[in-house]
C-alpha cells in the first residue's frame, strides 16, 4: 500500500481515512478533558466527557430519552418527505419550462430569505402547538432552498444531453424521465443529504418554542435545572444522528451512481 | 440525382437581449443534398456553420424559408436528422454499450431483439465491444465520440449531422476515426453534413465540399470531390498527391480570403 497524505486531491486506503476520522474525534474528546480538568471552567458550564457519557445513559435509563428520539426523527423525516415530494416536481418544471421560472423564481427567492425562526410565532398562531406547527416550520425551512437547489441541478444537464433525446426520437415526457433525472439525480441525492441536516436545525427551534416531546423540548427543559451533561448529551445525540444518516446517504451514494465514485 | 434534402431560402438573425441590434447569421441561403453525400461544410469561424446545421436538425428555428427532406416539410427535431456534438453527448450513467442501446431506445421498427443486434452491431463497427461495460466517463474522448457516433447511427437517422465531431481530440485520433467514419461511410451510405475547420479533413471525407462566406453565411464555392478525387482512392490511401495538394491549397485560398472579411468586419 503506498500512498502520500501529501498529494491533492487524490483518495487515500479506506482504513487511513477511516483512522483520521476517528483520531479527530478522539483530538476533539482529548481537548475537551484537557480543559475540562484544568479547572479554567467550572464544571456546571463544562462537565468532563466521561459524565456526559454518564448523562447520556441518563437520559435513556431515567427520561425515556429514546421515544423523544423516535418523535424528533419521525417529524423531520415526514416534514422532509413533505418538503421533497412538492419541491422535485416543482423544481424540475421551473428548470425545464421557463414559463414556470418566470413564475415562481422571484417568489420563492422572496420566501426563502424570509428568516424561518421569525415565522414560528405566525406559524403557531395558524397550525397552533400540535404536529402541525412542527411539521409548518421544518416545511417553510427546506421546501423553498429545495425547489431552488433542484432547479439548479437540473439546470445544469448539458443541452447537448436533451438535444441528443431530441434527435433520438425521444419525446418531452421520454427525455424527462430517460435523461435529465438520471443525468441530475447524483447531485439532487446531495442536496437532498443537505437538506435534510437543515430539518434538525428547524427543528430544535420549532420543539423549544412550542412542543412537549421531541429532544429539543428534553434540552429545553433539562436547562432550567442547570443539568449541563445532560444538556450536551442531548446535543450530541443529535450530532450523532446527523452523522449517521449522512453516511447511509453517502453509501447509498455511492452504490446509486458508481460511475461517480472510483 | 433526387433531391434528398432541399435547403430553401433559408435564413436566420440572431438579436442581441435588448433586441437592438440584430447579427445576420443566415443569409437566404438554398442548397440540394442528394442521398449517401458526405456534404462538408467549411468556412471562417463565427460565420454561421453551427447554425445551419442546427435548423437542419431542426433544433434551431429559421425565420424564413422550408426545409425538406423527401419532399416533407421538416419542423423541429426527431429521429430522422441524428446528431453528433463537438462536446461529449454519451451519458456518463450508462456503459458503452448502454449508451449506444440509448440509440434504439425510441424506434419503434425493430424488435427487442433486433435492437440488441444493432447495438452490437455499432459498437463492433467503432470498435468498442471490449470496452462494452465501462461507463463512459472512464473512456478516452476519441473513445467517447465513437459511442456517440455508434449511439447516433443505432438510432437509424436518415441524415447524418456532425458539427467538429472530431474538433476535440489529437492529430493520431482524429485521423483513427476519419478512416473509421470513411469505413463506415462506404458500407452504410448515410447522408451526412459534416462541419469542419480542418480541409484536409474535408477532402478525404467529403463527396462534396461547400465553402461558405464570412457571416451571413452564403455560398462561395461547392467542389465535388468525388469528380477530382475517387473515393476509394481516398480510403486506401492511394490517392494522388499532387492532386490533393492543389485542391487544398486552392480551399485555403478561399477560406483566408473569407477569412480577411471576418477581420475587416470586427
Ligand atoms: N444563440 C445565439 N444567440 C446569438 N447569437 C448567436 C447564437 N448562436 C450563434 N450566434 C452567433 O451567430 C454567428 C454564427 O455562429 P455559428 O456558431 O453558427 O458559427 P460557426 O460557423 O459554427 O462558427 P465556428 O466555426 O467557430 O464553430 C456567430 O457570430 C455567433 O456569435
Ligand atoms: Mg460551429
């Protein structure tokens, strides 16, 4: 195996890489003891790594942390599967049509700089405190980036790719579905990936405003006691969860297209 | 011999986005193709080759006049005018031999069956059945124009349109495919509108060469080259030298004399 951790750009062995992403977590724990231990900063601000581990088991022995997991995972999940089933559609047409561009681009641009966090309470006032304002929030957060990020994939298929369908007797419906989505999916798979990291962050806003389960709602209230381990476990379980999904995205990634990946 | 294709006061102007000012690109041009030509294009660059080929393709709009292609009026693409690019059209999901089954995909007058033969078919005849299952972003560019050109001869086009198909890619390469495509020319007959910058690309292929004029494209010169040249001579590289020789000096001659006017214009 012979490799330089020095060259650009270029892969190194699944093992090395696998290695340095572990050693930088470990960087990142070490660091964290260090100055936990050093006594700079007391405890009830930042707790060591072991008792946060220790809060970790806490939370799922103690505060049935995991039906919150089960709830936070399903409402980003049904938002998302929401966000994406309108805005694919929607975004492909704005790509292909330039009627239906002209139309919507200046509008959801509009929308999408609208700050989300500042349309909670409005978003309450209409869906009130249940599921739906929940679902309102992460929704109004992805759908209007989403249509706009698969307008651009899908824009940006070479015109020699339709022209060629055109040439080959292929019709609008057959160049749709033979050549542009396949030829725009590996990046709309990205930026679905995307995406949906941006549901979790809507969402612990929407479940501290306005929620009584969920791991945001378990953060929230787990700070009005000072339990800080418990409260950076929490977190971390988020983390956790972002991390594992990116990676079943990135594997199916990579089993979807292997003409992407060498 | 048939008019194949009829070319009838066929223009084209192009306008700037504030549409104030306008770029003639076509004039009223007319022009016969008869069936199995290899119908060269040359001329300056910029002066509307592209353009033309693409109203025959039916991917661009002509203001005025008719194009016809056995006596039917044509309106838009499909299967009948195939073309190949400049840039690389293969797609890059596909292996080789996907790529060039793409082809039949839409035809309607085979069988499952015989669209299995005729991909094998192409893609033995540029030469590619070994490379059948790699994806084409893992072949070289001569490689991949090859797939295109298999995946556009698999569609059954009845007119071959191919702008700088070879443009791209090194002096050995190039040479590899004109004989290919000479190869291929012979056996199938196709029409085909070949668009080139290279003139002796343009002798050893052609049937006929058509020179056209700074832009608006016009008609300068047609030679035929079959009448100078024979064609298998050209093929079997027996062609006479001095021959070939003057009649590219005498096509240089042209194209810098148009080209002057490209100059003078900007
Ligand atoms: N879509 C377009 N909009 C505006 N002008 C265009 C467009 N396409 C081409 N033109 C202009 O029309 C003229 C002819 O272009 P065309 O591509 O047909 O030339 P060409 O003969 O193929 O040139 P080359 O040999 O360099 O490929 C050029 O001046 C070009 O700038
Ligand atoms: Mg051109």
């Amino acid at each position: 195996m012979s490799f330089s951790i020095l060259a650009f750009r270029k892969k190194l062995p699944r093992k090395v890489e696998i290695g340095l992403g572990i050693t930088g977590f470990l960087l990142f724990l070490l660091t964290w003891q260090l100055i936990a231990v050093s006594g700079a900063i007391r405890p009830e601000f930042l707790p060591t790594p072991v008792s946060v581990a220790e809060a970790f088991v806490r939370l799922f022995t103690e505060r049935d942390f995991a039906s919150d997991i089960v709830i936070s995972v399903r409402r980003v999940w049904l938002a998302f599967l929401l966000s994406v089933a309108v805005a694919v559609p929607l975004g492909l047409l704005m790509s292909t049509y330039r009627a239906v561009g002209a139309l919507l681009e200046p509008f959801v641009d509009f929308v999408r700089y609208l700050p989300v966090p500042a349309l909670v309470p409005l978003l309450v006032i209409w869906f009130g405190v249940g599921e739906a304002s929940k679902l309102a929030v992460l929704w109004m957060g992805t759908f209007f980036q989403l249509i706009l990020l698969i307008a651009d994939d899908t824009k940006r298929v070479p015109v020699e790719f339709i022209e060629s369908g055109h040439t080959l007797g292929a019709s609008n419906g057959q160049i749709m579905r033979d050549i542009i989505i396949p030829a725009a999916l590996p990046n709309m798979v990205d930026n679905l990936r995307i995406t949906l990291g941006w549901c979790w962050t809507y969402l612990i806003i929407a479940e501290i405003v306005a929620a009584n389960s969920g791991i945001g709602h378990m953060i929230w209230s787990l700070r009005r006691f000072v339990k800080t381990p418990e409260v950076m476990a929490g977190i971390i379980a988020i983390g956790i969860i972002g991390l594992l999904t990116d990676q079943a995205f990135r594997y199916a990634h990579a089993r979807w297209f292997k003409y992407l990946h060498r | 011999m048939q008019n194949f294709i009829e070319i009838s006061d066929v223009s084209k102007t192009y306008w700037s986005e504030d549409g104030k000012t306008e770029t003639k690109v076509v004039l009223p041009l007319s022009m016969t193709i008869a069936e199995g030509e290899m119908v060269m294009f040359l001329g300056p660059s910029g002066c509307g080759k592209t353009t033309l080929m693409r109203i025959i393709g039916g991917l661009e709009t002509q203001d005025h006049g008719e194009i016809h292609l056995q006596g039917e009026r044509l309106a838009g693409p499909d299967r009948r005018r195939g073309m190949v690019f400049q840039s690389y059209s293969s797609f890059p999901w596909l292996s080789v031999r996907d790529n060039i089954k793409f082809g039949t995909r839409y035809r309607k007058d085979i069988s499952a069956q015989e669209k299995e033969e005729v991909t094998d078919h192409y893609m033995n005849m540029v030469g590619l059945t070994r490379y059948a299952d790699f994806y084409t972003n893992r072949i070289s560019g001569g490689m991949r124009q090859r797939v295109a050109i298999a995946r556009t001869l698999a569609s059954s086009p009845k007119v071959l349109l191919m702008d700088e198909p070879f443009g791209a890619l090194d002096a050995q390469t190039r040479e590899y495919l004109q004989l290919q495509l000479m190869d291929i020319n012979a056996r199938e007959k196709k029409t085909t509108v070949f668009v080139t910058h290279d003139v002796e690309e343009a002798i050893l292929l052609a049937s006929r060469i058509v020179i056209f004029s700074s832009r608006p494209a016009r008609i300068v010169k047609e030679i035929r080259v079959d009448d100078l040249i024979p064609p298998e001579s050209r093929r079997d590289g027996s062609l006479d030298m001095e021959t070939f020789m003057a009649l590219r000096a005498d096509i240089l001659k042209i194209i810098r004399a148009e080209y002057a006017h490209t100059l003078e214009d900007t």
